[in-house]
C-alpha cells in the first residue's frame, strides 16, 4: 500500500479494507505505511495461518478474546490487551472469538530491534 497522510483510521475504516476471507483464513488490511512502521489490521477467521515475521509487532486487541500463543508461552487475551513479538518467533492466535479482530503494528528494521 502507499504511504498515507491520514492522520487518524478508524476500526470501520480498516475493516472496509479486508479482503473476503481466503481459504486459508486470512483477513489482513495495512492502511498505513511511513519509513520501517506498518498499521495493519487483522482478523482471521477459524484459525490463524500466519507465520514468523522480519519486523518485531506489536498487536493491540480490538474485539473478541482467545489464546495467544509466542514460542512455548500461551497466554489469555481479551479486548483491550497489548501483545508484542519479536521478529522472526512463531506465534499465532487459537481458540478465539467469532468477532477477533486486532490492530498490529510492524516496526524496526528487518530482524528486530
């Protein structure tokens, strides 16, 4: 996507951008790119089917709950939570709610910081 001058996204906004859900499950929109930063907003549906990234992210939940899963750890999350991971971990959501949704933000150089 290009880079965008607008200031403000809202969750509408985003979720207008999502694609129809593929076979594999993914829902992922990026509004906003500037230098090494992405704004995505992502919502799967059924199961999670990502894999490790090159940037460390940082995903803040916006609707829904389940588990999260980073490495070994798995942990509870619910609306309002903030979620990091360092580039290149496996991680992936499970067990979550119908209405999942979550804004991510990639940032860093490949790698991590």
């Amino acid at each position: 996507m290009q880079k965008s001058t607008q200031a403000k996204w809202t969750v509408a906004e985003a979720e207008a951008l999502l694609p129809a859900n593929d076979s594999q499950g993914r829902r992922y929109a990026e509004p906003l790119t500037h230098g090494t930063m992405r704004l995505g907003y992502y919502a799967p549906r059924g199961h999670d089917p990502q894999k490790p990234h090159d940037q460390d992210e940082l995903y803040f939940v916006n609707c829904g709950s389940g588990v999260f899963v980073c490495g070994d750890e798995c942990t509870h999350f619910d609306v309002g939570d903030a979620l990091f991971v360092p580039a290149g971990k496996v991680h992936r959501f499970e067990a979550f709610t119908d209405d999942f949704a979550v804004w991510v933000v990639f940032c860093g150089p490949p790698g991590g910081e």
